[in-house]
C-alpha cells in the first residue's frame, strides 16, 4: 500500500495517510503569547484545518497524545479541549506533562484519526 505525505520538510511530514489512517505531527500554537486556554484554543483551529485537508473530521479522532509545560493548565486546557469536544465521539486520550522546544509553548497536540468513508 502506498503512504501518501504531505507538508513534508527535510525532517518529517504534517500528514502521513496510510491504510485508511492518518497520522498527524504534533501541533503547536502559531501564537505562543496566551496563555494555556488561548495556546489549546490556537492548536485546535490547525487541528480541524488540518483534519479537512486530509479527509477526516472530530468525530474520526481514534487517538490524541497532549503535551502541556506543567499539569497546573491541566483544568484550563480540559475546559477548551472539553468544549471543542463536546458533540463529537471521543478519542482515546493521553495528556502528560513535557518540556517544549521553546520555553513560550505551554502545549502540544498530536493525533491519529480515520479517514472518512
């Protein structure tokens, strides 16, 4: 089977699409100058953008790996994340707490989603 890639850099891709699976890279804000709500908020928006662009939506998210700098943004982060959630079936879910790439990230988003059939 073929893996198709796209937004591919000399170190990885933003969309890998294989067997009916897409796997995401992990997302950040573009705008690291909120706070936790405002930086999940942020994520979310690149999320969806990116989950049309592959032909997959909310409610085919099978699994979501969340990244935070400290689990004091845990309530706050779960408060976006809940609403944005809310209508749609849930993923499996993980949340830890990461040191990130730079010290103005407060949170990080990867996800694996089915494709829409």
């Amino acid at each position: 089977m073929t893996i198709t890639r796209k937004h591919s850099t000399e170190r990885m891709s933003k969309i890998n699409i294989y067997n009916g699976t897409i796997y995401f890279s992990g997302q950040v804000p573009n705008d690291v100058t909120g706070n936790i709500k405002a930086q999940t908020e942020d994520c979310l928006v690149k999320v969806d953008a990116l989950l049309t662009e592959a032909g997959s939506d909310r409610d085919h998210i099978l699994s979501t790996s969340i990244y935070i700098r400290t689990m004091d943004d845990f309530a706050d982060m779960n408060e976006v994340w809940n609403e944005w959630i809310a209508e749609h079936q849930k993923p499996a879910r993980a949340c830890v707490q990461a040191n990130m790439a730079r010290d103005q990230i407060l949170i990080e988003i990867c996800i694996i989603a089915a494709v829409k059939v």
